[in-house]
C-alpha cells in the first residue's frame, strides 16, 4: 500500500509490526544510537542495549519492558530518517520541540501513555510533510 502524505509511515508501521525485538532494538541503534536507545528503553547503560541486539536475549527483557513503546519510538525515528539524516533525527528526539508543546520527545515516549506516544508520532508526520 503507497504511502499518503496524510499517513507517510503506514509502509514502517508494516515493517515494524514483523519485527523481532532484537530487530527492533537494532534498528533504534542504527539510527539513534546506543544513549538514546538506552535512554528510551528505562535502562542505565548500553551494555544491556548491547545485550539486546543479540537474537533472543532482547525477548528475555521484554518481560520487564515494553516493547511497544519501542516500536513506536522506531517508527518514528525511521520515518524521520525517510527526509533527514541520523544526526537530525537525533537532534529532533533529544531537543525541545515546538511541534510538541516545548517538549522531549524521547522523554514523551519513554514515559507517556499511548496519546503521548500518538502525539510524538503526529508531530514526525507533521515535520516531514511540511518540513
């Protein structure tokens, strides 16, 4: 199914919904690095990040964390990263951002609710199809 301006991340959204925690986890490293992926996920430090890139040992942290949250977090940063580079990408997770109200979006993700993490989502669709 094309994507429509109105729903540009329908063919992430596809992608995502299939993939395996690791995968999930590997992505958001790809793209936002180890930090922000740590940051997102309510861990310490990156070795557990690290942990989790390895196929199976992800699954094992899924019972204290919620995967969700990261697919959405993913879905976000790769819809991004459809129109701007990782570095923006980051910077647009990590910096206050008028599009949602002055506020991180990575801490809106990693501890709002499911209308925050909607509301982050709005406002990626927003910024790459108006810029």
């Amino acid at each position: 199914m094309p994507a429509t301006s109105a729903r540009p991340d329908l063919p992430i959204y596809e992608e995502i919904l299939r993939m395996e925690p690791h995968e999930i986890v590997g992505g958001l490293v790809g793209v936002l690095g180890k930090k922000i992926t740590a940051y997102l996920a309510g861990v310490k430090d990156t070795r557990t990040v690290d942990a989790w890139l390895e196929p199976g040992r992800a699954e094992d942290g899924a019972r204290r964390l919620d995967f969700d949250r990261l697919r959405v977090a993913l879905r976000v940063a790769k819809l991004l990263a459809t129109r701007e580079s990782n570095g923006v990408v980051q910077a647009w997770f990590g910096g206050s951002n008028p599009q949602l109200g002055d506020r991180n979006a990575s801490r809106l993700l990693r501890e709002g609710n499911a209308a925050q993490q909607e509301f982050v989502l709005n406002a990626a669709r927003a910024f790459v199809v108006g810029g």
